[in-house]
C-alpha cells in the first residue's frame, strides 16, 4: 500500500479510533517502530486496517478479508505472520477460542470478552458489568500472568 492509499482513506473518514484520537499512517509507522519492528510495506498495510478503526477483534481470515478488498495484494501466510509478529511485539493481544481458531484483539490491556457462537462474534465486555474477581493465591513460587474470561453466548430459544 502506497502513501496515497493511506491518504485516500483518512479522507474518506477512517482515521479515527474509538477514543476519539486521529490514526494517521504515520502514527502506524511510529507505533511500529516503538514495538522494534521496522515499518515494512505489509506490516504498515495491515496495522493500518488494524488500528486505524479504534479497539477491534477479528481473525486472520477477516484481516486477509479486508486485505483483499482494499486491493491489499499479501497472502493468508504474510497475514498470519504480521499477526504473530505483532501479538508478540506487544502490539496485538491473542484471544484463543475453542479448537485453533485465534481472534486479535488491538485492545491489550486486561478485559474481559462475550462470545456469540451463532455468529462468530467477539466483543468486550463493559467494565461496569463485571463483578470483582476473587482468584485463589497463585501456587509458591508463581505469580498470576493473567486473567482470560470469555463468557460464550447463544440466542435464547423462543418463549
């Protein structure tokens, strides 16, 4: 992807994220360079449709989805691997579902997330929804690396 595709979709009103901050292609680069990976061609591409649009979830097969029909021309395989690359710079944070399929999450803070089975959807779960968490004592000589809670969810079968 070249600088004008970058500057075709911030005017076309994608530039923002969620938290209301401008997303410009060069703060992928910049945000890339910070992480100590270098600001490659695909890497630039693909942060862009990952940060570019605030907090999002999504798979490689969606990634590569949207790759695609912004005429971003990589393979499944270039995805995959940014994606590994990015979740182990920091940059992205693995949600591991039943069986091999992985979700990304852009938000790598510590939350919490619903899963909608009939339709394959992640999303957070509101802070203000959760109960405080009560662990155990983490094991002599261990400490807790992290909490993963994801409450898996289904329609209701009509009333």
């Amino acid at each position: 992807m070249l600088q004008h595709d970058f500057n075709r979709m911030r005017l076309a009103g994608e530039d923002r994220t969620a938290r209301g901050a401008a997303c410009v292609p060069r703060m992928i680069g910049e945000k890339l360079r910070r992480a100590g990976l270098r600001p490659t061609r695909q890497r630039l591409a693909l942060g862009w449709l990952l940060f570019g649009k605030g907090d999002r979830h999504l798979t490689a097969e969606t990634l590569h989805a949207e790759a695609s029909a912004a005429r971003m021309n990589m393979s499944l395989a270039t995805v995959y691997n940014t994606l590994h690359q990015f979740t182990e710079a920091g940059l992205l944070r693995e949600v591991a579902l039943f069986g091999s399929k992985a979700w990304y999450d852009t938000n790598t803070g510590p939350h919490y997330h619903y899963y909608v089975e009939e339709n394959d959807e992640l999303f957070d779960i509101p802070e203000a929804m959760l109960p405080q968490l009560n662990l155990p004592a983490s094991p002599e000589g261990m400490i807790v690396a992290g909490v993963d809670v994801i409450i898996r969810l289904k329609k209701a079968a009509d009333l």
